[in-house]
C-alpha cells in the first residue's frame, strides 16, 4: 500500500489513504515520508459505518483494495480475524460501493493462492478452481467469489456506474518490508544476527516479483479498467513467467 501510494503522488493524485495503525516498526509509510500530502484514515475495514462514510464522503474516482491479514501462519492461529478481514471487509467495500453515486473503477488485490493447490509444477490460468486448504488461501478464495456475486447481482447492469476487477498476485518482494514469517526479511534478520536461516520448504518454489512490478501493474489496470467497461468483472494474475521461478 506504501508503494501505491508513493506511485500515485507522483503521478498527482489526490489521495485518501484507510489502514490500521502502522504493523511494523520501522515502516515503509514512516520510512518514506509519504503521510505529507495524503488524506491519511486510521480505522479497521470490519468498521462499515466508518468505512461507508468516509469513503462515500471522498468520492472516489479509483478504489485499490489491498487491506487484508496476509500471513498463512498468522491465518492458523486467528482464523476469525483472518476471515473477517479478507472477507468481510472485502464485503464493507462492496457494500459501500452499492451507495456510492460517483462513478468509481475498483481494482481489488486477492491472492495467487486462492487457487485450489494441485501441489505441481503448473501456472496457474485465471479459469482454474478456486480454493484453498488454510484459512488465509480459503478467505482469499472466498473473497473472489463474493466479489464475483456482487458483480452479476449489482454491478452488471447498464446504469452502474461501478467497474471492479481482482488482482491475483504472487509473492511480492522489495524494500520497505519488515513483517515476521516472511522468508526474505526472516533471512536478513538471521544473518545480521549471525545465525543460520530456518527455512520451512526449501524445495518449495516462489513466483517471486518485485513490488514495484505488481504496483505498476495495478495502475495499469486501473487505468485500462476506466476506458474498457470489457475489462469489468474480470480476474487477472499478477506473476513472472514460470522460467523466473525459483526455489526457496
């Protein structure tokens, strides 16, 4: 989101930023100095009332949905707050959308993991099952379908105003990232310390991309989405080709 934001203020935007307080410090948002310019909200997407009306009083021309709680480990031991995070609060947005009277395009950020794990060495296509075996892959998968659903039952007809695709987006990599349980960062924190990494499947490979790719391919499609209603209720993924794949 810090990124995003950085992208978009260069690009001139007029910008109203919804997060929780900062989850690491430090912080890319500190870091940078990005706060300067920028509407920034502090409250929790499970909040709707709050939510709807800041943003209906923003009238947004552009919605990036990336709120989320995006660790699988952190999924197993609070799955209710995982769940109504990533769905729920993908549920506030869709709702407050229905109210809103401005045009609006909508790109919302999921996951490369939503997609049923066939456990091989496959890419997967936009078409393929949705699904997930822990709590985080299955709110990511679940959130799709619900997006979906409000789509064909609200946002299909002629007179909407509303155009929202997802982003399915692979490992993002890049500065600014101090979060625990996420393999590069752990491995730095590791060295500096002078201890050995401690890798959970070494063998296990990453569609591994860097953060200004996947930011600057949601712009992208943000912009594509404005002028092409086709692109509406559309799904793409967010990776490198399988030849930059590499193992852990």
């Amino acid at each position: 989101g810090s990124w995003l934001t950085a992208w978009l203020k260069l690009l001139g935007a007029n910008i109203m930023g919804i997060s929780l307080d900062l989850p690491t410090h430090p912080s890319h948002f500190f870091v940078s100095k990005i706060s300067s310019g920028i509407n920034d909200i502090r409250l929790d997407i499970r909040d709707q009332k709050k939510l709807e009306k800041k943003i209906i009083s923003f009238k947004p021309d552009f919605i990036f949905h990336l709120a989320a709680q995006s660790l699988v480990s952190l999924s197993y031991e609070n799955p209710t707050k995982t769940w109504e995070t990533n769905v729920f609060g993908t549920l506030n947005i869709l709702e407050t959308l229905r109210k809103l009277k401005n045009a609006c395009n909508v790109v919302i950020i999921t996951s490369d993991k939503c997609y049923i794990n066939r456990e091989i060495h496959y890419g997967y296509k936009e078409t393929d099952s949705l699904g997930g075996k822990d709590p985080y892959s299955s709110s990511k998968a679940s959130a799709e379908l619900l997006i979906k659903s409000f789509i064909n039952s609200f946002f299909q007809n002629n007179k909407s105003k509303i155009r929202i695709v997802t982003a399915r987006a692979g490992n993002v990599i890049g500065g600014g990232d101090w979060a625990k349980d996420r393999i590069i960062p752990d491995c730095v924190r590791y060295w500096l310390k002078g201890n050995k990494a401690l890798l959970r499947n070494p063998n296990a490979t990453r569609p591994w991309q860097h953060v200004l790719e996947a930011v600057g391919g949601y712009i992208c499609l943000a912009i594509n989405l404005k002028f092409d209603k086709k692109l509406h209720g559309e799904s793409f993924n967010f990776g490198p080709n399988l030849s930059r794949e590499y193992s852990v």
